[in-house]
C-alpha cells in the first residue's frame, strides 16, 4: 500500500453524551408546554411531543451514522475507493 487517505465525521459526543443533551433539549419545551395545557390550551402538548420525537430522530440518524467513511487507496497502479454508508459498504476498483 503506497497511499492511503481516509475520511470520517467527527463524532466527539459520545452515545451518553447524547442522550444528556436530548434530555436537556426537551426539558424547556416540555416544561412551557405543561404549563400551557395547564391554563388550559391543550393542543400545544402534543404538538411539544412531535418536535420532541424530531430531535430524539435526528440524534438517532446522527447515531446510526457515526461509524461512515470515505477511503481512497492507492496501491502502485490500482486505485480503490471503498465507501461505507451506515451497514452498506461499496468497493470501486
């Protein structure tokens, strides 16, 4: 192997870490809209569920995706571009 450049996201925050800041994203909203149903305008708790489902999807889709990469090789005359996209992994010679 004469040249080999790999490329990953930078997943700094670990899987804990994630959900800490997801539980800490929820916590104002969650809160604003139980007092809201409290004074009796009820129809913006379910609407604080839904966008508290989009943030906990988006941190999951951020998740399954942590382990993706790019290579490129280059090995005397043969050039390989291996891409790994969540558990599907493409091989191009």
């Amino acid at each position: 192997m004469d040249y080999r450049v790999t490329a990953r996201p930078n997943c700094s925050l670990p899987p804990s870490g994630k959900v800490k800041l997801v539980a800490w994203l929820a916590t104002p909203p969650l809160i604003i809209s139980i007092a809201f149903c409290l004074a009796g305008a009820w129809v913006v708790f379910p609407f604080a569920g839904l966008e508290l489902l989009a943030v906990a999807y988006a941190f999951y889709i951020i998740h399954c995706h942590a382990g993706d990469y790019e290579s490129i090789t280059i090995d005397s005359d043969r050039l390989t571009v291996e891409k790994r996209d969540l558990n599907h992994v493409c091989l191009t010679r």
